[in-house]
C-alpha cells in the first residue's frame, strides 16, 4: 500500500478517519461533471453554433454568452448531431433545460425558446444531462474553456 508509512504511524481510529475522507473526496470530485467547452460571445460565433459538426466528443460542448439576460431561441438547422441544450442565468443557474434536441434536415426548422431569460446556453451531447442527473436549479461555474457542475 501506497500510503503504508501513514498507517504505521497512527491509531486505528485516525486511519478509519483518513479512509472515509479520502473515499468522501473522491465521490465529491465523481458528482461533480466537467464540460471543455468552446466559446461563442461574437454574434458570428453564436450564428454558427455547432452546425455541420459530424461529432462532438464527450464531455465537451459548446458555451453561447450573451451580452444580457433574455429568452433566447435556437434551432437545429445544419446542426448534424442531437443536443441537450441548457439556458444558465447571469447568476449561473440553471433555468431550463432542452433535451434531445433533433437535427433539422429541412429548411423550417422547429425553434426552442427558453422558458426564463438567461444569459449563457450550453450545448452538449444529447443524453449529458440525463446521464449526469442535470436539474433546473443546479449551478455551474464557468472558468476559461471548462464548465463546473454542482447541484443547487
């Protein structure tokens, strides 16, 4: 064991300490879900989006910032792969959640308008929120490229 030299040294009660706190980060860490996103804050960027993309690969996505907070709406146009979309407010909750949202592969493409105003959008993979128990509520914490997920 790794950390033997540790265990000789100490009582039988400190090292049972030492293990469930080890085992309590380490689940902490797992509960929470990292996303690599890409930036879209230019008016062109947020036009393109992740339209004619083949793959997006797992936990990366997509993160549209918004100069305010407002019901924004999206589509599917030339987007190839399924999303899950969620709409994050300036206080970086959560307010809705699109899920599964379908290629379009014709010219009137079906639109999705947030139920709340919201200044950030993060597409994913369809499935990431299901897969990650995503709740409207939930916040996220955006540093750089990554986006941090933690419950309410």
């Amino acid at each position: 064991m790794a950390f033997k030299f540790l265990f000789d040294k100490y009582p039988k009660i400190f090292r049972i300490f030492i293990i469930f706190s080890m085992l309590f980060l380490i689940s902490c860490v797992n509960e929470e879900g990292i996303i690599k996103v890409e930036i879209a804050d230019q008016p062109e960027e947020r036009t393109l989006g992740l339209m004619n993309r083949e793959i997006l690969e797992p936990n990366h996505g997509m993160l549209f910032i918004f100069e305010g907070e407002d019901y924004w709406s999206f589509w599917m146009r030339n987007t190839l792969i399924p999303l899950d979309l969620m709409f994050i407010s300036d206080q970086y909750t959560i307010v809705d959640i699109k899920e599964d949202f379908q290629p379009c592969k014709v010219n009137n493409c079906e639109t999705y308008t947030s139920r709340e105003k919201a200044k950030y959008v993060l597409e994913v993979n369809s499935g990431f929120v299901k897969e990650n128990n995503v709740k409207i509520g939930d916040k996220i914490k955006h540093e750089g490229v990554y986006v941090y997920f933690g419950k309410g």
